[in-house]
C-alpha cells in the first residue's frame, strides 16, 4: 500500500480508502474464476496507510479472494489493529524481521521502534487469536540470510508466538543486489507471474510483478479503467506475447531472474506455444 524505503526511490503514495474500495467491488464482482490470494502489501509497509484498518473492514465477509495475505514489519500494529486482523480472518501474516538487536535493527531501518516492541505487537496478535478460539491469521516470521547475525536468538525471540519461523535467501531483485540465492538458477525463459498476477500502485496503475517497484512495466490504470479490462487489455496481452517470443527484449525483464529460481517461483511455463497462447485468449474474449 505504501512504496518507499530501500527498494523504492519513487514518491511515497498510499492508495486511498474510496479507491481501494472500488477495486475490491470489482473483484468481488469479478464473472470468472474466483482469485486465489489478495495481497494487501508491494514493497512498503501497509501499516502506515492510514486507512489500512477501514480497508481490512472493508473486506469482512467480502469473499473475494480465497485467501488473504498482509506482509509487515509489525512495527505499528497496534493491539486494534491486531484484533482487526483477526476478527476480519485474514489469512496470513508475513512478519520481515529486519534485526534480533537494536542496535543492527536502527542501523538497518532508521528508526528507533525497538525489537522488544515488535515481538510484543505480534505476541499480542497471537494472544488475541488464542483467545477468540481461532487458527487464522498464521503467522509466519522471516528474516533473510544476510540479515541474521544471531539465528539462535532469532528462534528464540519468536518461539511460542509464529506458526512458522524462518531465515529466508536473498533473491537478485531483478539485478539490484548480488545475492547468494539467485545463483541457483532454472533456465526457464517465460516468466510465470504474468499469467496469473497483478501488481496494482497505489496509483492505479498496473504491472506485472513485485520487483517492479518503479512501475517500469505499465499495463493500464484500475481508476479509470475497470480491473477486468486492464486484466483482460490489449497491453498485457502484448506483454505476454512478447514475453514468450523473447523475454530478453523486454528492458526491464532482461536482467531479472527472480522466477529463475524454484525456492522463489515453482512454475515453469516454457511449454506455452505461442500460435495456441494467442488463439485461446481471443477465444476467451469473445
Ligand atoms: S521477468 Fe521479472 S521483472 Fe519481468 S514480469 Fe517477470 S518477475 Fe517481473
């Protein structure tokens, strides 16, 4: 919901509460498929919009998607927001732990929210689950690699609170980090995300994946289109195409081999003939 930090350079924007509802109308009237996860993050923090809590309100008993997933650092989740998170039944909780210590953590993030804060603010949320006789959301706490210098305390401090504790691989982000991760390498040569993912800005605008954090790829806006014709439009579609016919062309996606490793993106779609790609989408379309 909200871009910035190290990954972004860009203007920090936060989607607002009418467009937001907007979108999600659209889902959930949505003809075909039902979506299959609804990801309320890209590469900020959602707990800083704020409208964040009306919007997970906004989606009680909505049903459009079968599963819903919020990534955060839990720095600002509160205990109402906590208790939102779960008397809405969001799926999933993804906590990016950035440091065990304080000092590692404000070298790392520039500010002074201590580590103790933090696993207060999710010990609460797994409290609060406990006691309202829930499974959901699971809580899964990540760190990467190059981030932990003390797994054992890692664990520890989150024992007894997460569902699931990890130190996860650094992925290349598309070039900008040499990470150790990104050397174990598929050859695949289509990338999977465009087929069944939707990055949308808090703009409106669309693209095709989360490592697109400068809106590089643009496919058209959600505000003055419908979800369903970008998702359905002639620039995605052309995206697609180019993509099968020769990934290496496209600027952007030339240097990136975040789908080229199984640990980050399991599908491979290199059997995808172009000819037959072509004539099912027009096919659907009419
Ligand atoms: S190839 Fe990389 S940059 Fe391009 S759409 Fe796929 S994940 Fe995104």
């Amino acid at each position: 919901m909200k871009r910035g930090g190290n990954a972004c350079s860009s203007k920090k924007q936060f989607m607002s509460l009418v467009d937001f509802k907007k979108i999600i109308d659209e889902i959930g009237n949505w003809e075909g498929e039902h979506i299959k996860n609804l990801r309320l993050y890209n590469a900020g923090e959602p707990m800083l919009n704020p409208e964040f809590k009306d919007m997970l309100l906004y989606l009680k008993d909505k049903n459009v998607s079968d599963r819903i997933e919020i990534t955060s650092n839990c720095s600002l989740l509160t205990k109402e927001l906590a208790e939102t998170i779960v008397d809405v039944g969001i799926d999933y909780l993804r906590v990016s732990v950035y440091a065990t210590n304080d000092v590692e953590k404000a070298d790392f993030t520039r500010n002074s929210i201590s580590v103790n804060k933090i696993i207060d603010n999710v010990k609460y949320l797994r409290e609060y689950r406990e006691r309202a006789g829930k499974k959901k959301p699971f809580i899964y706490v990540k760190t990467l690699d190059t981030l932990c210098n003390d797994e054992n305390l890692f664990f520890d401090q989150y024992e007894g609170i997460a569902d699931e504790i990890k130190i996860e691989e650094t992925m290349d982000w598309n070039g900008t980090i040499d990470a150790p991760g990104s050397k174990k390498m598929t050859g695949k040569k289509i990338c999977p995300w465009i087929f069944y993912f939707m990055l949308i800005n808090p703009d409106g605008s669309v693209g095709s994946c989360c490592v697109d954090t400068e809106k590089a790829i643009n496919h058209g806006n959600v505000l003055t289109q419908s979800v369903k014709d970008v998702w359905e439009g002639e620039a995605l579609f052309n995206f697609q195409i180019q993509q099968i016919k020769d990934r290496k062309k496209i600027e952007f996606c030339s240097k990136c081999d975040t789908f080229l490793n199984d640990k980050f993106t399991i599908d491979n779609v290199d059997h995808i003939n172009l000819d037959e790609f072509i004539r099912r989408k027009k096919e659907r379309l009419n």
